[in-house]
C-alpha cells in the first residue's frame, strides 16, 4: 500500500494440480464448485476441454469476456444448468429470460434504475442504515455481532423501503431463514443437473427445500394481490417498484407483465438486490477488519459523509474502492455460464455449437495475468487516478454487455452508504485468526457466520 504497511491476504481455498475425474466433479459441483478451479486456471488465459458432458471453454482473458458478453452476446444463451437449479423460483424473471421475452422486461424496468432515480433513494438508504445501527446499541458496550445476519436484515430493510414502500417490513428474519435454506439446499448444483438428467427424477436438494419454495410464493403473492387492489381501487399507490411491474407497459406493443412474471421478478430482486449486497458488506468488513490503514480512511470519510450533499458519492473514494476490492476478491456471483448457440471463435479456439462457456469473476478478479500481487486487499487498486486503468472486462462483479445487472448502481450506492455508516458510529474487531471460508452457493457465501466485534467509536 502506498503508506508502506502491510497488506493483508484473505484465505481462499487451495487450487488443484490437475484436474478432476467424473466421480469428484459431480462430488465438487455439489459440495463446493470453488473447489473445482486448478492453478492453470489462474495462469492462463483460457482452458478447453471436452468431455461426458461435452465441451467446455474457461474463458480469462479481458478480450474474450468482451466477445462473449458483449461483442457476439446474441450467440450465447444462460444454459439448461442454470435454468434447472434456478428455474424452479425465477424462470420468468430477468436473470433467466431470454430473447424477446428478456428485453421486454428489461425496458420496462429500465426506468425504475436510472442514475436520477437511485440518487433520489440515498437519503432513505441513509435513515435506513443510521436506524439498524442504533439498534445495536453500542454505546451501551461492545457486541459480537452475525454480520451475516445483521447485513441480510440491512440489505432487506433497504429493499423493502425503497423498492416496495416497507411492505416487506417487519418479514425480515422470515425472508432470511427461507433464503438461507434454499441456497444451502434447494439452489445446490444436483449432480442429476449436471448430468442433464431427465426432470421427472427428484432432486433431494429441491425435496428438502419445498416448504422454502412456498414461503416465498405465499409472502409474494400476498405481496402482489395487495398492491394490485390497492391500483384498482384506484388508491395512490406508491410509486415504487411494484407498481411498476404491476402496471408498466411495454412501449412498443402495450404488453404487460403477467402475475407470474411480476411474482419472479420480485424474487430476483430479492435474491439479486438483497442477498448479493449483504455478502459484499459482510466480506468487506472482514477484510476491513484485518486492516487497520485502510479502516482508518474510511472511518475518516464517513465522519465527513453528508447524504444531503448531492455530491456525497465523491467525499468516499476510499469507501467504494473498498467496495469494490472487496467484489474482486469475493466476488458475489462467482460464476458466469453461457451455451454457445452456434460456432464461434474465442481468444482463436474454434468453437462448436452447444459448447459450455464459463466466465468465472473468482478466477478473472484474481487472474495472475491481470493484476499485480491479486491475493492481495488493496483498496488503492479502485481510487479514482487508478480506476482507468482496470480494463472494463477484467473485473465484471456485475456482469457485463447488455446483461449487466439492472440494479448495479443502486446495489453500489447502498453499500457505500451502508458502510459509512456503521464505520461511523463503531470500530470493527475480528474475534479470533481463523477467517471465515467463502464457498459457492449461488452466491459468495461464508461456510460459517462472519462474526466481528463491534464498540462504539470514541468521540475525537
């Protein structure tokens, strides 16, 4: 770091010397798909293979995540594989739509997550934050706090205020219990998936998680059937997102989006908008937690944070680029996977038609070849004089191309103020030298509850 201290590296888990046979692939895909990666997948710029289940491109390299993001993004679709373990919930939401069917609801959403819309939420971000902190009563003396489980319920809480005028509120710790059990259970990578196994044999994982399943469409449907009454009884709804997708038209035929629809969008706002969110503050406060230089700075920003400054995103530079160091090493969606519709070419592999492309930000955000010393926490890699120089398509904590996340930069403001303010108010404490271990569940999880001590701030 440019003050000359030194830096701190997270444990994550050791690479393979060679790669896996069938039988601990289906193992690994099911326990942990992190466990999976080799060193050469950190060494070089992409990998193929073929196999039993056909052929498969790790692709690492800036230009080639380009080309298939966003250059030649129309041949390449999400894949069986993610429709399968995701689709039970999700299948009519964004995240797994394709086609005509996607782009419709990404431009009647679109709307709702301009930069002039999520700014108009910063201040109620901020009362949000400032009320989940005062609720930890520090002043009263210092607490070991689940971060796991008090940033889902910040997360949630933001959610539900922002995006569906707080009535999700008071269904927090419900919302949190269902999600953990689907995505430590239901949301698994079966090995019948992987082996492209016919639907009508049962997945236990999907068995074990059902009541999960309709927790979420009982709570959801409450959720819409009480708004659209509310429309069509012609009250003044909020004007939120909710009512956006219960009322929005697509500008080109006047479609809208059925109840379903709406129903799944709703759980990927949940899943995508709260869940990703709390374990990007989680992994930030660990790392923050083992860095005292780096504290120093941000708890520095935050005394002067002011949400009321129209401006305040530029008083915390040192803040998002914590953010954002902490989504390279801990990316919240570690896996990216793509089918190839038809032949291509990629970093100058041909390619055939059905080939399994995976993008992985775990390997791209610590590639060998991309940054300098990547095991490494270094806020400064994101300050605003460095930031050029990290290429567009070497660090994709949001995807990229035209599927990049709707909500990227309302996840990004809400973290930042979320941050501020509890490094505000406390110093963050690890309680022991044994770290927290990510592994993949969907998404960048902690294999046991990240917990740190929190104590009030003395007054300068």
């Amino acid at each position: 770091m440019a003050d000359g201290s030194q830096t701190f590296r997270p444990w994550t888990p050791p690479r393979r010397a060679k790669p896996l046979g069938l039988i601990p692939f289906l193992w690994v895909s099911w326990r942990d798909p992190l466990l999976m990666w080799s060193e050469r997948h950190f060494t070089e710029p992409q990998l193929h293979g073929s196999g039993r289940f056909g052929d498969i491109l790790v692709v690492s390299h800036p230009e080639g995540v380009r080309h298939v993001l966003t250059a030649n993004e129309s041949n390449y679709e999400k894949g069986a594989l993610q429709r399968r373990v995701l689709g039970p919930m999700l299948a009519d939401g964004l995240l797994l739509t394709e086609g005509d069917t996607w782009r419709r609801a990404r431009r009647i959403l679109a709307p709702l997550f301009t930069p002039a819309r999520t700014q108009k939420l910063a201040a109620r971000m901020a009362e949000v934050c400032e009320r989940r902190v005062q609720g930890w009563a520090l002043k009263a003396g210092a607490r070991v706090l689940n971060i796991d489980s008090e940033m889902s319920g910040l997360t949630f809480d933001i959610l539900s205020a922002t995006l569906f005028s707080d009535e999700l509120d008071g269904d927090a710790q419900g919302f949190e219990a269902a999600l953990n059990r689907y995505l430590s259970v239901g949301a698994r990578i079966s090995p019948l998936d992987v082996v492209n196994a016919p639907p009508w044999i049962p997945r236990l994982g999907r068995l074990a998680s059902g009541d999960t399943a309709r927790f979420f469409e009982q709570r959801v449907s409450h959720l819409v059937a009480k708004r659209r009454a509310r429309i069509e009884a012609g009250d003044a709804a909020p004007d939120d997102l909710l009512t956006a997708l219960l009322s929005a038209q697509d500008e080109e035929d006047g479609a809208t989006l059925s109840d379903r629809e709406v129903a799944a969008n709703i759980l990927t706002f949940i899943l995508a908008g709260h869940e990703t969110t709390a374990r990007t503050l989680g992994w930030a406060l660990h790392l923050i937690s083992r860095s005292p230089a780096t504290a120093a700075r941000l708890k520095a920003e935050a005394d002067a944070f002011d949400v009321s400054d129209v401006k305040w995103a530029d008083s915390l530079p040192w803040t998002r680029a914590a953010i954002e160091e902490s989504m390279r090493l801990f990316p919240p969606a570690p896996t990216l996977a793509r089918r190839a519709l038809g032949p291509d070419v990629v970093g100058g592999k041909a390619i055939k038609a059905g080939t399994t492309v995976i993008i992985s930000p775990w390997i791209l955000h610590r590639h060998e070849l991309l940054w300098e010393d990547p095991a490494e926490f270094r806020p400064e890699r994101f300050l605003p004089e460095n930031r050029k120089s990290v290429d567009r398509y070497a660090y994709i904590p949001f995807s990229a191309g035209p599927r990049v996340c709707i909500g990227a930069a309302f996840a990004m403001q809400e973290a930042m103020i979320a941050l501020a303010a509890i490094l505000r108010a406390a110093e963050v404490e690890a309680i022991t030298p044994v770290e927290p271990r990510p592994i993949h569940q969907i998404t960048l999880r902690s294999r046991a509850p990240i917990r740190l001590r929190l104590r009030a701030r003395k007054a300068a």
